[in-house]
C-alpha cells in the first residue's frame, strides 16, 4: 500500500489546553501501539517490547503496567498463545503497559519482569483459573522478593461469567450445538490440571455449575493430575448414565502437556484451550480492574460485556456462591 500525498501545510488555531491535552493523550497511546510493530509490519514479541514510562498527560500518574502471570510450558503454542491473548488486552486498553512473566519454564520469567518494573507499579493478574499453589505461594513470594516495585495480586481469572463465555465458544467451535443444551443425551468434562489444593477444586466445581446453567446439560469436573475423577473416567461415568455426546472442554489458558492428554480422551468432541479468546481479553482487564478498586484505584467493569446478557447477571450471582 502507498502511503497518500502529504498535503499542504495549514496554519492551525491556536490550541486551548484541554486541546492540547487530549492531543497528548492520543499521541500517547498511538506511541505506544506503535511500539509493538516492528519496521516490516510484524507485532514484536511481549518480552522485546518497549514499555512506556512517561507520566499521564493530564498530569497525573500512569496507571499501574499490568503484569500478566502465565504458568509457562515446554509446549511452544503455549507461549504464542499468551502472546495473542496480551494483544487482545493492548487493543481493548490502548497505551496500557501490559507485560508477561512466568512462573516457570518460559521467559520472561516472573522476577525478572518484576526486575524491569523498579520503582513502578504493578499489578499482577494470573493466568491461572483457581486459588492453587501458585496463587497463595509463588505469586506473594514473587513480589515479596522484588520490594522495589509497589505491587497487587488480583485474582485469578475463574470463577467467573466471562471465563465461562471463553468455554462456551469453545465448545461451539468443537461442534456443540444448540439442540444440544438440554438434552437427555449430551454432557460435558470440564478437563483441567488438578490440584490438591481445596480452593482450587472448590473454583473448578464452581466453574462446572456455571456452564452447567449456561448448556442446561450435566457438567462434570475432572482433572489431568492430583485429584479424581480423570477424564476418561468421568466419560465412562456420563456414558453409563445414558449421556453418550459428551464433550470436553479445556479448562486451561493455553496448549500444554495437560491440555492435549486431557482432549486425546475424546478427540473429535474435544474444545481448544482458552487461549486468546475475546472473553478471556476482557477477564483479564476486569481483574486489572478489580484490583486497582480493591485500593481505591478505579472501579471495576467487565470491558465489552453487553453481548452477554442474560447470562451474566444471573451467573455472577452464582460465581459467588458457596458450592
């Protein structure tokens, strides 16, 4: 593509000061969506992306960079898979500093993104979908081992009505129909990696009965590790009871060893991973938010849920539940 001929140069009115500051706003956020584009029209990787650390320009503080905390995985779609999932929370919060950390096994690790954040606010949002290991323990020592940088854990993305928006698209995709919700034949495995952890089950079974109501079909949670039932198990359990179209969605951010054991159980009815989703790109904000408001900081929405309803004013209720 050409770019047009520049036009002759006009003289501008003067400008008056809420002028100049959107103006500056604008140029902000444009700046910074243009550093995630490399010269040959390509987005730059998250970890090689230049940050921006420039004050607001209404003269106030920036907002906190948010940090965004991916377990990580051998598994290379993993890590682009993250990748997508932080562009699609860049253009719904243009200028926002969004960055990555992992827990282990892909760079940028947690520390060292923490590291990079010196002097700075942040706030961490983890990928993960329940109140594990990982939330309680590594996340609090993470931050407790980078004091130079003044931090807030949200929480993790589920329960919660958008995650389950995320599940039902998958499913779509996978082939479930909607002659399907309520009926006496189909159901589905809620698959996800287990933990020990009681929170974290209590999350996931929370999870089940929000998809339940949202398919009108029996929803039964298993896992990769750790804890019963697995997943074949759960489809021979469904099966005896007469539900013979059954369906696994993936409980899971992105690809992984997990991921792939849990849909080799069920290969032609088995949904992909969250991943980028545009639900999971509007969680993810809304935990952003949730935490900054949890300390006075801005009060909480869920970006770009209109589409939703009725669903979610009657699944939030639930989400909070006792199970």
């Amino acid at each position: 593509m050409t770019e047009p001929a520049p036009e002759q140069p006009q003289k501008s009115p003067p400008l008056t000061d809420s002028t100049a500051h959107l103006l500056a706003r604008i140029t902000d956020q444009l700046g910074a969506q243009l550093s995630l584009v490399s010269r040959n029209g390509t987005r730059r990787p998250m970890h090689r992306t230049r940050h921006p650390d420039r004050p607001a320009a209404d003269g106030g503080t920036s907002a906190p960079a948010l940090v965004a905390v991916a377990h990580g995985s051998r598994d290379p779609q993993a890590l682009r898979t993250v990748l997508a999932l932080l562009d699609r929370v860049r253009d719904l919060r243009p200028g926002l500093d969004v960055r990555l950390g992992h827990i282990e096994l892909n760079a940028p690790l947690l520390p060292d993104t923490l590291d990079g954040l010196r002097g700075a606010e942040a706030v961490l949002v983890p990928l993960l979908l329940g109140r594990g290991h990982h939330v309680k323990r590594d996340l609090p020592a993470a931050t407790a081992a980078a004091p130079g940088v003044r931090t807030r854990i949200a929480a993790p993305l589920g329960p919660h009505p958008l995650l389950v928006e995320a599940l039902y698209g998958r499913l779509v995709e996978a082939g479930w129909d909607a002659a399907d919700h309520g009926g006496r034949h189909a159901a589905v495995v809620l698959a996800a990696a287990g933990s020990r952890d009681p929170d974290s089950a209590q999350d996931t079974r929370r999870t089940a009965r929000l998809l339940a109501m949202r398919l009108g079909v029996p929803v039964v949670p298993a896992y990769a590790s750790a804890t019963a039932p697995t997943v074949p198990a759960a489809l021979r359990a469904l099966a005896a009871r007469g539900r013979h179209r059954a369906f696994v969605a993936s409980y899971f951010t992105a690809p992984g060893r997990f991921a792939s054991a849990c849909a080799d159980a069920v290969p032609h009815r088995a949904a992909a991973p969250l991943g980028a989703h545009p639900a999971m790109a509007r969680l993810v904000l809304h935990r952003y938010d949730q935490a900054r408001a949890a300390s006075g900081g801005v009060r909480p929405t869920m970006p770009g849920s209109r589409g939703l309803a009725p669903h979610l004013a009657a699944l939030s209720s639930l989400a909070m539940a006792p199970p």
